[in-house]
C-alpha cells in the first residue's frame, strides 16, 4: 500500500514479522519501549525490546482473589488479560521526587528538573486507555496539573491491542469502556494468528506505521478480526448496572451491606494500588541529619491507609466499613460530581486481586437488592 | 459542581503547577494567646509577592516546615492590615505545628496559598450575623470580623458568640471592647470558670434559647469543635434559619489544599477546594451519616 | 415587697409565665416577691434547705460547686429568663445541690416554692403547665450539661501530623 494513503483511521494487515522493527524505530525515536512481561508467575509492565519479551502463548484465568497464567501452546502473544499492574506507574509513579530544599543561610528550593522519560506503552488495552482518560482529567486540571504528568502524558506513545479473550472479572461493556479501544492510542492491534491488524490513530502512529511492509486487509481478515472483537463483547465475565449510579450508593450511605462487607475487607489497600484510576497521594519530607538537606517526595496513598482522614482529636474514618464505604462511593459515585465521569473503567484487577475476594458488581448489586426491598 | 477557579486568587493559581513549592516567608511577630496556641506573624521574603499576595477571611495557608512537612493553617489577621503582616493562630498539637512552635522570629517556613472558599460576606450583606464559634475555631473568623468592623454598615445585628474550655482559653481578650465599641454584640461563655468568673458559663449553642433571631434575615457563620457545630446548626435550624444561610467551615486531614491529593474528601467535596467554608444545605446530606 | 399590681405586671412579662390565665398569674403573683442583689451577693448555698425558685428578671447569677483542692467552680450561669433553684418545685430534693451567687448586679422574682407546689395540687391545670415548662427547663440543662460533660476543647491523647 503506498505510503501517502496511510491516513488516520485507516486499518493494514501487519505481518507479526514486522512488529520487532516497530519496536526498534520506536527506541530510535527516543521512545522507552515498556510493555508486559511474566515475571513471578504473573505479568507485569516492564522494558521489553522484541516480540519475545511478550507473553507468548500466555492467557490467564481471574477470579475474585485469583489470578493464573494458563499456557495455551499458540504463536500468540496478546491473549492474556492483564496483571495487577497498570500503566498509571508510568504517568504517576509510586514515587517521585518533587523537590529539594537545601539551607544556606536561608532556605532555597531545587525543583526536580529532570528530563521526563518518553514511554511507548506496548499492549494498552481499552479498559487502560479509558483510565489514562480518566487521570488525565484529575492530574491536568486548570486549577491543578502535574507538570511531571503531563511531561509524560504528552510523550507518551500508546500501542494498544483490542482484547479478544475476557475474563471472569472483565466487565469493560458495563462501563462503556471496550473491549474495542475508542480514540486515543497511536496504533490500535487487533491480534490474528499470523498477522496483526493495524489501525492508525494519530500522525505520530501513522508516520512510523508507514516505515514498514504491510498489506490491504481482505474482506475476509477483517471479518474474523470484528468477529472475533464481537465475541469479546458478547462473553464479558461480570456486567455492572449503571443505570441508577451514582445516586443508589450516594443515597444509601447507611445500607446494612456496608456493615457486612466491612466485616470482610482487611483494609489491605490492594484494591486501590491495582486501581489504574486511584490517584490519591501523600507528600513526606526526609531531611538530613545536619537538617541542612530535605528531600520532598510524592508517594501513592489509599484510602484504607488509616491514618489517610486523621484529624486533630480522632479519625473521621476509624472503621474498615467506613474506609471500604468511601472507597466504593468514591470511585463509583463522588468521582462523577468531581470529574464528570465514573472512576471505574471495568478492569476488574480489584475483584482479582482483592485477597478476600470482594467483587464491586456483586456487592453494588446487593445494595440495589437491599435498597429496593 | 466541581468549583476551579472561583476560589483561586491570582497569586494562589501561581501554585497550580508548582507541585507543593512553597515561597518563603519570615516570622516577623510571635503572641502567645493561650496554652499551647500561639500567633505567628509571616511577612514573605521577596517584596513582589508581600504585595501581591491577599487573602479572604475564611481561607487558609499551607504552612510547610522544611524536614516535617505542610499543615493547612486558617489566616487569622485583618486581610487589610496597615503592616502586612499575615497572622496565623496556632494550636501547638501535631508534629508539623508543634515544628512552628520551635522556631523563632527571623526564621522562615514555605507558604503556598491562599486556598479555600471564604466566608461569603459579600453575600450575608444587609444581613443580621451571628458569628458562633468554640476554640480553635475563632481564628478562622477573626478575618471576618476585620471585614464586618471596618464596613459596619453593610451589615445588620452583629453578634459574636465565643466559648473556650474555661476563661484562661479565651483567645484575643485584649480586643472585646474594640469589637464592641465597633457595634459588635460579643458574648463569651466557658465550659466552667472558677470564682473570679463572672461572665456566662454555659455552651455557644444555647444562646439561641435567650435571644431572639429574625429567621427571615439572619445568617449564621460558625467555625469550632464539629459538635458545637452540629449543635448551633440544630438551634438555627430549630429557629427556622434556612440551611443555605447558615455557613460552617470544616477541618479534615488536609495534604495539598488543593484538590488533588484525596485526603480531605467528604461526598463529592474536597474540603479544601470547594470548602472549607460551606452552606449547610450542602452538606445536610453527608454531615449527619457517621463516620463519613 | 412591692405592691401587688406592680408585681402582677412584673410576673405577666416573664416568658416562663406565658399561658397562664389571668387567674393563676394572680396566685404567681401572690406567692412571689421581687429580691435585688449586688455584684458578689450569694443567693443560696449549697445544702440550703431554703425553698424558693427564682426567675431571673436582670443580670446574670451563677451557679457552683465547692471542690475539695480545686475551690469553687462555676458550672452554670443564668440570664434574663432564665430559672434557678427549679429543684424546689418537684420534692424530692430538700436542699439545694448547688451555690447561686450574683455575678452582676440583678433582680430576681422569687416564688415560693411550697406554696406552688399546694397551688399546682389544687389546681391540676396551673400544675401542668408549672411542670411542662419544669420539663423543658430540664431538658435543656441537660443537653448544656451533656455538651460540658464531651469536654469538647479538651486535649485528646492522640496527636500526629498537623
């Protein structure tokens, strides 16, 4: 296919031969290309160079407290669902330096003025995309943006691949959130057995696309591929109502359910650091023995930590059930009045990864029973 | 519903990117008021931002101690004062203020600011005011009866209830008479005094049971202990004050002060951002659920 | 003791006598006397076995206790309108639980107690409204009483960030 009618919007066949110099032009371009990996019997996202890296022949089977890798002998390498991690590591990192401050007669600040890095995220799957969205609308706001994050964000290259093969604890079509991506990446895949199926979001995607072999999809290839995405739709492992959201948690902060499911969270805070939405963090200063040196610091926080509503006299949050009640209540209830749409985006990882096992949808469903009888 | 900029001054949307960067300012001024709560007077180092910096009565401070970190602090001076000088009032009981009560005139602390919605005194004009307020909790409103004294006019019966533990935790005595030569109706109560007391003992809520309010033209502004709080909205409401006219201003762990951390949430509200000072009607529903 | 018609006047403008018929306001009327009292002047004494209610007209009279190593602590001050020595009206309590004494220069109406009780015996209507406001007295005691008792500017024994 001629170069010049490569546009935006426009889907090639790329043979699965070409993917390593995708990768490679990616680097050359000053991309770090970081992408999932099975480590510790699980995937996470880490730097990978070629295909190899990839979990080929991986899927994985979730359920709530659950999470196993499934061999499956295919020459395929997205067919897995993916891990505890989420991308939200690379635009808001566990940790981050903000400053110093050093004491020379007077205090002076040094901000953190280091270059930010450019990550190529390999494999975003719909369900992530939303959830960039979703923090990009709580870190780059008028009133508050992190210059950090948005140094990332807008150096970002998203190489995303549609899912094929949900899980027990997907429910993205709950949401409104896949499985098929909506605008945002770069360049979209759509896995077939020997080939990949390219769609072109954006210039940046577009220019680098244009740099290698690909063909015109037959009728037939695309066929399989939306089948295929169809398929995906139809066998989502969980639905969520949201029919009544926010206003059924909202009005019903006093439910018996809370109190019972309260008697089961531990306050572990898994749920929040899987999360690809929860953006709640604490600032600690570390000084140095002569107290002449203070490092500032951004760390990751959660709303199970109990100290996270300490106020002078007491805690506003002392109990599990109180701290599990606005965990839910938030992302699923508050999030929409503060950033016009829902904190969830359907990826389940709090179901998978919660070690009691509590699932959001069975106990947002139990409150509507409570609440309607 | 999320308020952005409504609350932001010009100087404090200067914060907006700098990612918890203060500027710096010295103490220029320290009064002790009461046990463990002292007054600290910051004027900033650079002249530009001494000038341009200005707050509303209601709003506050991140006050940020180099090696322990920030606390948010209301102000509590004259936002005209002839000096300058930016008054906060302190109660020395956590890690980051009892680091403020080490230091000595001269010494600097980071400041970013000013955050929060302020008392709406612009709103409350033609009004009759009660100001009701416990503790620690007068501070936070000390500016507004700055603005009230000095436009006198614009409002209507001004009274200031004040209640304290017991007489020696009386915060500002030394400017009673000012307040009321200005026409302000101060009324003091403690908790319990001892036989040289001769003011009210008794608790800042019962006042609604010995004088009268006007329903159709009184606004209540009230700042303290949330359970004085809760019992002065009670007697207003009682009295047939409407909810959107009775204003509270609320405390929660706050980290950044400006909507972006989590820490100080309460329903869809980040209490810094969008408070802390809020009409009742606002928080009806989320202020009465236990543990919220 | 002032002369009846002007007591009478004195008695109809107290809150505390509002729905009383102009019959029982006259028995109020002769069972109470007016008492002015200085800055400093102490009204009763814990463990008086004296039997009035007071009503306070002007001023302002505190209530206190007496504690062993911690002197007399005022607990409660009362203002225009407002009752003390209320106790008298319903016997159980024979003597007064707690000190009054003016902190203001004041005028007090004082009812006889006794004499209000038998007033409320024969007249079961004067007696409930005398108990229905005694009720609402109480209640409010005791909310002020419970929000002393939280101890609300106290110092709690956790202290962290801020």
């Amino acid at each position: 296919m001629p170069e010049k009618s490569l546009t935006i919007g426009s889907t090639v066949a790329l043979p699965k031969t070409e993917f390593n110099a995708l990768l490679a032009d990616l680097r050359q371009e000053g991309f770090q290309t970081v992408g999932p990996h099975v480590q510790d019997e699980s995937i996470v996202y880490t730097p990978i160079e070629t295909l190899n890296d990839l979990p080929r022949g991986i899927q994985d089977e979730q359920q709530p407290g659950s999470f196993r890798l499934v061999a499956t002998g295919q020459d395929r390498y997205f067919d897995f669902i993916p891990g505890a991690q989420s991308w939200k590591q690379f635009l808001f990192p566990p940790k981050l330096t903000l400053f110093h401050a050093r004491k020379e007669g007077k205090w002076k600040i040094e901000a953190n003025g280091e270059p930010q890095p450019r990550y190529a995220l390999i494999g975003v799957r719909a369900c992530e995309l939303a959830a960039i969205q979703v923090q990009d609308r709580v870190f780059l706001r008028q009133d508050f943006y992190d210059p950090l994050y948005r140094a990332r964000r807008e150096g970002l290259f998203i190489l995303a691949v549609n899912c094929l093969k949900p899980v027990a604890t997907c429910f993205c079509v709950s949401m409104g959130t896949g499985p098929r991506l909506q605008p945002g990446f770069d360049l979209c895949l759509t896995e077939l057995d020997d080939l990949f199926l390219v769609e072109v979001g954006s210039e940046l995607g577009r220019s680098l696309l244009a740099k290698r072999s690909f063909e015109l999809p037959s009728a037939y290839i695309q066929n399989i591929a939306n089948q295929a995405l169809e398929h995906a739709t139809q066998s989502m492992g969980r639905t969520l109502d949201t029919s009544d959201l926010p206003g059924l948690l909202m009005d019903h902060l006093e439910a018996e359910r809370w109190t019972e499911v309260g008697k089961r969270c531990l306050s572990c805070a898994n749920c929040t650091q899987v999360c690809p939405t929860c953006f709640c963090w604490d600032a600690t200063d570390r000084i140095d023995l002569p107290r002449k040196v203070t490092v500032r610091e951004r760390l990751w926080d959660s709303c199970f930590n109990p100290d996270y509503s300490h106020v002078f006299g007491g805690n506003t949050r002392p109990t599990i059930r109180s701290r599990y009640r606005q965990w839910l209540t938030h992302k699923i209830g508050a999030w929409k009045g503060q950033f016009d749409v829902l904190g969830c985006v359907g990826c389940g990882r709090c179901i998978t990864w919660c070690p009691v096992g509590i699932d959001l949808t069975e106990e947002i469903a139990a409150i509507r029973q409570e609440v309607k009888s | 519903m999320t308020t952005t900029m409504t609350n932001q001054t010009a100087h404090s949307a200067g914060y907006a990117d700098r990612l918890l960067q203060p500027d710096w300012a010295e103490i220029a001024k320290i009064t002790p008021e009461a046990e463990g709560v002292v007054s600290y007077w910051f004027k900033f180092l650079d002249p530009a931002i001494q000038s341009r910096y200005h707050f509303a009565p209601g709003q506050f401070n991140m006050l940020y101690v180099p090696g322990c970190g920030e606390a948010a602090i209301s102000m509590s001076s004259d936002p005209d004062a002839p000096d300058g000088l930016l008054g906060h009032t302190v109660r020395l009981v956590g890690n980051v203020t009892k680091a403020i009560g080490r230091l000595k005139v001269g010494e600097v602390v980071g400041v970013r600011g000013p955050f929060g919605a302020p008392w709406p005194l612009d709103a409350i004009q033609g009004l009759d005011v009660v100001v009701a307020s416990g503790g620690i909790g007068l501070p936070p409103l000390r500016p507004a009866l700055h603005h009230i004294t000095h436009h006198r006019d614009q409002y209507g019966k001004v009274t200031l209830l004040y209640g304290a533990r017991s007489p020696k935790d009386l915060l500002y005595q030394n400017e009673y008479e000012g307040w009321k030569q200005a026409g302000i109706d101060v009324q003091v109560t403690v908790d319990r005094g001892d036989e040289s007391w001769n003011g009210r003992v008794g608790v800042v809520p019962m006042w609604f049971y010995n004088f009268r309010v006007d329903p159709r033209k009184t606004a209540v502004l009230t700042c303290g202990p949330e359970i004085m709080i809760r019992f002065v909205i009670f007697e207003g409401l009682a009295r047939r004050i409407p909810a959107e006219r009775i204003f509270v201003s609320l405390e929660r762990n706050m980290k950044c002060g400006q909507g972006a951390c989590g820490h100080c949430q309460l329903g869809p509200y980040f209490i810094c951002k969008d408070g802390p000072v809020f009409p009742f009607s606002a928080l009806e529903k989320f202020v009465n659920v236990e543990e919220y | 003791m002032c002369p009846e018609d002007d007591l009478f006047t004195e008695v109809q403008k107290i809150p505390w006598f509002r729905d009383l018929s102009e019959k029982h306001l006259k028995f109020v009327g002769e069972i109470s006397h007016l008492r002015r009292v200085k800055i400093g002047e102490i009204i009763f004494r814990e463990g008086d076995k004296e039997d009035n209610v007071y009503i306070v007209l002007e001023g302002r009279i505190s209530l206190d206790m007496y504690v062993p190593a911690r002197g007399k602590i005022r607990f409660y001050s009362a203002e225009p309108w407002e009752v003390i020595g209320w106790s008298s009206v319903t016997p159980n309590v024979h003597q007064r639980t707690a000190g009054a004494a003016a902190v203001q220069d004041s005028l007090l109406l004082a009812v006889d107690a006794e004499k209000l009780r038998q007033l409320c015996d024969q007249d079961h209507d004067l007696g409930y409204l005398v108990m229905r406001r005694l009720a609402n007295i109480v209640a409010s005691r005791l909310l002020v009483t419970r929000l002393q008792l939280i101890d609300m500017f106290g110092e709690p024994s956790e202290k962290k960030n801020a």
